[in-house]
C-alpha cells in the first residue's frame, strides 16, 4: 500500500469513517462500516446465483476472511452486522463465529445446503 492510500486510510479513521477487526496475529483489518452491507448483500446475490447454476460459489467476501481471522469472531460478527442484522447472507455466521468455518448456508427454506444444491442440480439437468 503506498504512503498515499496510507495517509487516506487514516484520515478516515480520524473523522471515524473507518472501524477496525483486531486479527489474531495482532494486526488490524481496517473497513466502512456502511458498505459492509452492500458487500454481503453482492456476495449473498452471486452465492445464490451459482446456487441455481449449479456451480462453485465465489470466495467469500474480505470482511468474512478478516472475521475468519479476528481474535474475537464473535465480537466482530456483532461489529460488522451492528447497523442491520440481516443482509442475505451465504454462511452459517454461528460456524464462523464458533469454529472459524465458511460452512454454506441455504437460500431454500427448510432445506439444508446440500438439499437446495441437489434441488438445483435436478433442475438443471433439462437445461
């Protein structure tokens, strides 16, 4: 990261536009809270896209790695998700926050993962 972007990333924090994750190495994970949302939201919308295409999912999205890697996942999930508790989410948050695992999540009521991926397996089989 060159000096300017540096010199950026802490001015935003100064007038507290930017909050933080303390990782486990000590390090910080530096984000906007108010495109945290946006950013679930986007990657929740590609998950279940893949979901219907019967294909891989993306990664997932930056601020989930760095709850992956926070000393305290809980507190971060908590964080992250503060402003509104419910974007569309594609991960079990309490695996994440317990074990530190990207364990999928449905988009399909009342079905597991592997349901609605076979669900859509068989769906797309005509195509």
């Amino acid at each position: 990261m060159g000096k300017l972007s540096k010199l950026r990333r802490l001015e935003r924090v100064m007038r507290g536009q930017l909050a933080y994750i303390e990782l486990v190495d000590g390090s910080r994970y530096f984000y906007e809270p108010e495109k945290v949302w946006t950013e679930l939201f986007l990657h929740g919308s590609k998950c279940l896209e893949a979901d219907h295409r019967s294909a891989q999912r993306p990664e997932p999205p930056e601020i989930l790695q760095a709850v992956e890697r926070a000393k305290d996942r809980r507190s971060a999930v908590e964080r992250i998700l503060a402003q509104d508790p419910a974007p569309l989410t594609a991960y079990d948050l309490e695996a994440l926050v317990e074990r530190g695992e990207f364990v999928p999540r449905s988009f399909l009521a009342d079905h597991s993962y592997e349901e609605s991926v076979a669900h859509f397996a068989k769906k797309n089989e005509g195509k």
